[in-house]
C-alpha cells in the first residue's frame, strides 16, 4: 500500500495538469463554430484556419528567429562559461573561492524582476535598446548561475585520478578536460540547457521594457500584442499559443530522461 496510494494521487493529478493543454491544443484545430458553445465538444472535424491566421501575422517568422536567437545564443554562452567556472571552482583552490560560491547562489536566488529599471538604464545609456545582442547577454546573466551550479555537481562526481591519468598519458589540462570530463558531463549539458532555454523562451519582463520597436518582439510579447489584435478570436489565439509552446514540448520530449536524472544528480552530487 505504501507504493499504491503515491501512484494513485499521480494518475488522478495528471488528467488536472493535462487538460489544459489539450484544451489549448484542440480549441487550436476546432472551427469557429465549436469553440464558444454552451456544450463543449470533444469530437470535431479539425481545421488549420487558426494555425494559417496565427503565422500570417505580419512580421511573425522574425519573431520566431528573434526569439531562437536569444534563447539559443544565451544557453551556449551559459553553457561554455559555466564549463570553465564549475572546472576551476572544483578543480583549482585559489583566493575567494567559497565567496565566488556564495556569490553564485544568491545571484541564483535573486528575482530578476527587480533588475527591469537598471537593465532599462543601462540599455538606454549604451544605446542598446531594441537590441538583441543586449537582451541575449542579459538571458545569458539570468541562466548562468544556475548552469554554474549545477556543473558544479557533475564535475566533482567525476573522479580527480582519471584526469591525472590523462595528464600522465601526455595531455594538457585543457585536453584532459575535453577527452576524459566533457563526455561524462552529458546528463547535466543536457538539464542545463533544457532549464536554460525554457528561461530565455519564456522571459516576458525584459523584453517587455527594453524592446518597445516590432521588429526586436520575441514569441511572448507577440503573444500578448497576437491577442489584442484579433480580440476574441480564441481559436486564432490559441494556435499562436500552441505555436509558442511546442519548442519546449519537444524539447523536453527529446531529453527528459537524461534531464529529469540531471537536475536530480546535480542537486546531490559534489
């Protein structure tokens, strides 16, 4: 009974944290007709109406490649920052060391909304408004500490005496590193950059106060703008927010298994 009763409140909270998306999902391929009904309908002839009124927006595909480029663009310099910190933090004793630690968990524990009015007067002063090179540094600023965290675990579960080994055989520190560390790291890259990208695709505050012009908007606040133009075309409205949310479905689909054993070794590892 002890497994049973875990098990049976799982299957009853999965129908209440599904439900939504496939209403989200389905509204997105029913007719006009069938979305606002006093019975709702489960079974309808689908449609792409929505899907073809949500990318016919003006501007919609720069979007899309806005939004991948700060997403992505923060997730690989997070990922290659966090390698050489995690490394000399585990690997080297130097002067300040469990200070740089401590420094790395409050940056993780700050609400990054309260940074909105400094990040605007820093933007504004360096003239990088309406910038996606800025707003990629600073989605970059926001995953980092948690990306040095969590590195952090994975590299000191690596043990010390096959990278002496390697140095012994004839290799640089920095080859040791890339031939013997970087390949057993794979779990945590992999649960770093998945939390990394759903941060930065997600991230509405920022984008909201430094990139005011249409041609700098990303996903979420074309959302937003999606649906004060077309007011309540649900339908419409719904397929652009499928349209936002399946990256990261699929994503998570493609690593949740490593991921999920990520988050969880990283949390007790080191």
């Amino acid at each position: 009974m002890g497994k049973v009763w875990p098990n049976a409140v799982a299957l009853a909270l999965v129908p209440v944290f599904l439900f939504p998306v496939y209403w989200m999902f389905s509204t997105s391929f029913k007719p006009s007709s069938e979305i606002l009904t006093e019975t709702p309908t489960f079974v309808f002839t689908p449609t792409f109406e929505h899907y073809g009124t949500a990318t016919g927006v003006d501007m919609f595909w720069t979007y899309v490649q806005n939004s991948l480029t700060v997403t992505i663009g923060a997730v690989l310099l997070a990922l290659f920052v966090a390698l050489a910190a995690s490394f000399a933090i585990v690997r080297m004793r130097f002067r300040g060391r469990k200070g740089l630690v401590l420094a790395v968990m409050m940056a993780q524990m700050a609400p990054w909304e309260v940074m909105v009015i400094v990040m605007y007067l820093i933007a504004r002063d360096a003239e990088m408004l309406n910038n996606i090179g800025f707003l990629t540094l600073i989605y970059f600023v926001m995953v980092l500490p948690f990306t040095i965290w969590t590195l952090r675990g994975f590299i000191a579960a690596v043990p010390k005496e096959l990278e002496e080994a390697a140095l012994i055989d004839g290799c640089s520190r920095t080859q040791a590193f890339f031939r013997v560390i970087f390949p057993l790291l794979a779990p945590g890259l992999m649960s770093t950059s998945l939390f990394g990208f759903i941060t930065a695709w997600n991230e509405f505050a920022m984008v909201l106060v430094l990139n005011k012009e249409s041609e700098a908007y990303t996903l979420p606040l074309w959302l937003t703008q999606f649906q004060s133009a077309f007011g309540n075309d649900w339908g419409a409205t719904m397929a652009a927010s499928s349209l936002f949310a399946v990256p990261v479905l699929l994503l998570f689909l493609f690593l949740q298994r490593r991921a999920v054993g990520g988050l969880s070794a990283g949390a007790v590892k080191g």
